[in-house]
C-alpha cells in the first residue's frame, strides 16, 4: 500500500496476499490502483487456495476410492451435517469479506473529494477533448499506433475528478495504471476521479529521469473501426509544472474561464428571466446554493420523488424541462435542443451553476 511519509511518497510493507502481483498488473500510478490490486489478489489467493484443495480431494478420493475388481463397492454416504454446513458457511463468510471490501472500494472509486478539480472530458469517434476550470484544453501531441493523441497533464498528488460525456456513441474511459474504467454515455454525465501518484520514475533515452509520468488512456468500448486509436496520455508531473502547463493551453473560450462562459451563456439564453442568482424564487427555482441540493420534484405521468441537483439533472431540466418539476412551480420552461445549447456549452453553464454554491453529493 502506499503510505505518505515527510513530503514524500514511500512504499509500506505489502500484505501477503499481494505476492505475485506484478505478474497481474502494470504500474500502480494512484491512490485506487493498491486498492484494486489488493482486492484482486485476495480473491485469487482465495480462490487458488480452494481450486487446490478441490482438485487434491478429487485426486485421492479417485485413488482411494476407485473400483477394485472383487472388492465390493462401499455404501454411498447419504447425509452428513457438519460437512454440509462447513462448505456452505465457510464460503458465504469469504463471499461477505469480498464484497464489503469490494464496496467500500467502489465507493471510494466512485465518491470525488469535495476540494478535487475537475477535468470535463467530450469523448467523440475517435478522440478525448478534455477542458479545463480555466477554458484551457491541451493541444500537445504524442505518437501512439500512428496517431497524433493528446498529452493531458494533472497534477500528482492531488484528487481530479472527471466530468465524462459522450458526443455520438458509447466509449469508456480507461487508465490501466489508475486502475480506472467507466463507461461515457451519450446523452449523459458520468464521472469518476483519481488521485495521481505518477508510479514508478521514467527515463528519457539518455537514461535521465523524466520530470513526469506518462499513462495510457484508452477507450475500453467498442466505439467503431478506429475504437482500437482512441487514446490519449496522462502526464502526471509536479504541481508547478502542472500550473505552467495548464497557463500555456489554447482557451476555446477566447480567454475565459468555464464560470465565465457560463454566465454569459445563460445571460444569452434567457436563463435569468426565469432563475435568478441571489436566492429569489421566480418562475423557477433560484440557482444560488442549488448545487447537490435535495428537490422533492413531480414527475411526468404522476408520482413523485427526490432527486439531487447534479449534472444530470440540469442537463434533464435544459432539454427535457417537463420530465421532474421541482414542487412549487409550474411547468413553463420551453426546452431547449442539442443544436442550441451544445455539450460544450451545457458543460460551462453547469460549472457557473457549481460556482454559486451548494453541497457537492
């Protein structure tokens, strides 16, 4: 496991179940990848362990109790209580231990810290286009499987979240040395994060260490003929590098910031006439604080529920307006389409939403 020493990252003694684990997995490059590789060992270990104690029964009772010519064959045991319980209950008491340790470990895969930045990533056939707090989105390019992908720098040794949509098809978002992997859906945002440790030191051709870590990023879903070239690099380096990079990348938004664009996006649009900023209520809920906040809505066809003011929500709430009215309010938002507001641009105007405060979930 990896444990924080004085300013420094060092490596603990690994449980003993971790052995052989090299034989598995590449470099751990994060705070979930030990996790991962923990888990994963375990229940090979576990499994192992009963796969030779199976087959060693199966080899000695097929020894001992193979047909003898003349010897006749013994009486068939019908029933035997504490055998029955022991291969039941030990098993079900390892299956718990996996997937309490297995759900723990989700959660804490799929629950970003609070302070993470965060990184909106637009997957299309076949590239990444991440965009940054700043409106930066990196233009760097490497050379892999003859093709020019980005160079994404994050900073090592601080959580980033990830903001995942989908332009045209499925694709999936995959860091092998993160241990990361989840699918980008079109017509929705899914999100999962990673705090980046860099891993194991890499050296330049000269055999001089690199002042960063490069990552695989992969599309681990069939997404068409070029599915197998839709990568990209995640640089990890330190944290003034990462600022220095993040300061020298083309802004899509002519110099602003993504908070910016989205209050000129909404002024634009005709959101304020409607949502006001400073806790008023008007035709429609005020955005100030709205952000994680719990609404009891109305939904379409009768019923009701709670939800969560997240990106999904207001992605919902700009182009399907009638689909969970919030209590209190009528339905008179006209809705909006993908030719008017863009995945880009919905992006902006939710990061301006997240700047007027709330609870993050």
């Amino acid at each position: 496991m990896i444990a924080r020493g004085a300013g420094t990252m060092t490596l603990a003694a690994e449980p003993i179940w971790n052995t052989g684990k090299g034989l598995w997995f590449g470099d751990e490059a994060s705070t979930i990848a030990p996790r991962v590789d923990s888990l994963f060992m375990f229940i090979f270990w576990v499994s192992t362990a009963f796969f030779v104690l199976i087959m060693g029964l199966l080899i000695v009772f097929v020894i001992r109790h193979r047909r003898i010519p003349g010897v006749p064959p013994q009486r068939s045991v019908s029933h035997n209580t504490p055998l029955e319980l022991s291969w039941t209950f030990l098993p079900m008491f390892l299956l718990a231990i996996m997937f309490v340790w297995g759900f723990r470990d989700y959660m804490y895969m799929h629950v970003a810290p609070a302070q993470a930045e965060e990184i909106d990533f637009t997957a299309r056939q076949w590239i990444w286009q991440p965009v940054y707090d700043n409106g930066g989105s990196p233009t760097d390019t490497a050379r892999v499987a003859d093709k020019d992908v980005p160079i994404i720098p994050v900073p090592r040794g601080r959580p980033i979240k990830v903001i995942l949509h989908s332009e045209d098809v499925l694709h999936a978002f995959w860091v092998p040395d993160f241990r990361i992997k989840i699918d980008v859906i079109p017509d929705r945002y899914t999100t999962t994060w990673f705090e980046a440790t860099g891993g194991q030191p890499q050296y330049d051709d000269n055999g001089q260490p690199l002042p960063y870590t490069d990552h695989y990023l992969f599309c681990a879903e069939y997404c068409g003929n070029e599915h197998s070239q839709m990568a990209a690099i995640i640089r990890v380096m330190d944290e003034a590098d990462y600022q220095e990079a993040k300061a020298a990348m083309t802004n899509i938004w002519d110099g602003r910031s993504l908070e910016e664009v989205g209050q000129i996006l909404a002024q634009r649009n005709g959101c304020f006439s409607c949502h006001s900023t400073n806790g008023t209520a008007g035709t429609g809920p005020s955005w100030l604080g709205i952000w994680g906040k719990t609404e009891h809505v109305s939904a379409r066809g009768g019923g009701s529920e709670d939800v969560t003011v997240d990106e999904n929500y207001i992605r919902e709430s700009v182009f399907d307006p009638g689909a969970r009215i919030v209590d209190g309010f009528a339905n008179q938002m006209t809705p909006f389409t993908d030719s008017q507001i863009s995945d880009q641009e919905l992006s902006a105007i939710i990061a301006y939403i997240k700047s007027l405060g709330g609870g993050e979930n």
